[in-house]
C-alpha cells in the first residue's frame, strides 16, 4: 500500500483522469473530492463491489450526478 500526505486542496492523481482532491481535513474525518470519468464506479470502502452487479450501465453517471449534486450543497441536512 502506498500512503502520501496531502493537506486540504492539494491532490493525488490516479493514471490520466482520476483526481483525489483533499477538500477539508477536520479532527475527526477528512472529506475527498473524487474526479473521474462516468464509466469509472467510485464506491466508499464499506460498500461491497458485488452488491453493484446488476447495476445498469450508467451507474457511473448517476453516482457523478449525485456527488455534483452534494458540491454545491443541495438537499443536504441543515446542521448546527
């Protein structure tokens, strides 16, 4: 396993077009940006890839759309 530091907004490439950005770094998590291609499927660690298969083709697409969706901060939960 190859492990890099990185500070908020500074990234990690991933061959010709995945970017990992790092967007804010608190005591308690960090939040990633994830950069790729729609036919790339980016899932989160605790999500088992063979649940996906069935998936349709566009799977790729609609998880971009909905990760777009929560950068600009719509339809989140207020939190105080």
């Amino acid at each position: 396993m190859l492990v890099l530091s990185r500070r908020e907004r500074e990234n990690i490439l991933l061959g010709d077009d995945i970017v990992i950005t790092v967007i804010k770094i608190t005591p308690d998590k960090v939040r990633l940006g994830v950069e790729a291609p729609p036919s790339v499927l980016v899932l989160r660690g605790e999500l088992d890839r063979r649940d996906t298969v069935g998936l349709p083709a566009n799977v790729g697409v609609s998880i971009q759309a909905h990760v777009e969706k929560h950068e600009r901060n719509e339809d989140l939960p207020a939190t105080d």
